[in-house]
C-alpha cells in the first residue's frame, strides 16, 4: 500500500506536468513521494481503520492530505541521536514548506505542502531558514 502511494504521487506529478505545463522540478516529485512514504506508514501503521490520501495543486505547491481514522494528533518528539526509528514526522516537518494537523469528527487529517519549482536559495523544503 505504502509503494503504491507513492506511484500514485509520482504519477499524478507526472500528470500535472504533462497535462496542465505546471512546472514539478526533481525535488518537488522525491519529497512529495518521501512525504507520502511517511504520513501513509505512520497512518497504516498506527490507525485502526482505513486511510485516505489525496493530493491537490494549490498555487506552486503540492498539497499531500492523509486522512486517518485514529484522533489522536501527532506530536513531534525531541531530537535524540539514540533513537532508532520514529523520526517520520521530524522529517515530514523538515522538508514540507507547510504542515497542519487537523481533528476531524472521526480521526485526523495531516496536510503537508511541498513546493513544486526548485528554491534558488537552494533550501531542500522549498523556503529559506529562518
């Protein structure tokens, strides 16, 4: 399921492209699939019911939206060198230009926003630091 969201991603950014000549540079189509690699584990993997993705063109981003059935709201941890695993959301929020969690009347929904064309400044979320 996890492989085959991230195919849907890279083809609906293929398409995009393609269809409507919205420019989608090489970075925008990797961290599109590793966020959709992220919120759909972590959504199959701690949710107990289905999961839903959707993906939308808004301006020059790429809005990934994963809809799960669990209410409880993610929460990044503190950076600890030690841990093995869990640092999906830590890098979701590292390299999405935006990131909102949102409760819903069953579940949540996770929205990541990635910037489509490449940032001059050469930031890897598509924004400078701040």
């Amino acid at each position: 399921m996890i492989a085959e969201a991230r195919h849907r991603a890279a083809g609906f950014l293929t398409r995009v492209q393609a269809e409507h000549g919205i420019p989608v540079s090489a970075r925008a189509m990797d961290l599109t699939q590793l966020v959709v690699s992220e919120l759909v584990t972590n959504a199959r993997k701690y949710a107990p019911g289905p999961v839903l993705m959707e993906l939308r063109i808004n301006g020059a981003v790429v809005e990934v939206v994963v809809w799960d059935s669990d209410p409880v709201l993610p929460v990044a941890r503190a950076a600890d060198a030690g841990r093995v695993g869990q640092h999906g959301l830590e890098i979701v929020m590292a390299v999405a230009q935006g990131f909102e969690v949102q409760r819903e009347p069953v579940g949540k929904r996770i929205t990541a926003r990635i910037a489509l064309p490449d940032d001059p400044g050469g930031h890897v979320s598509g924004r400078r630091p701040q």
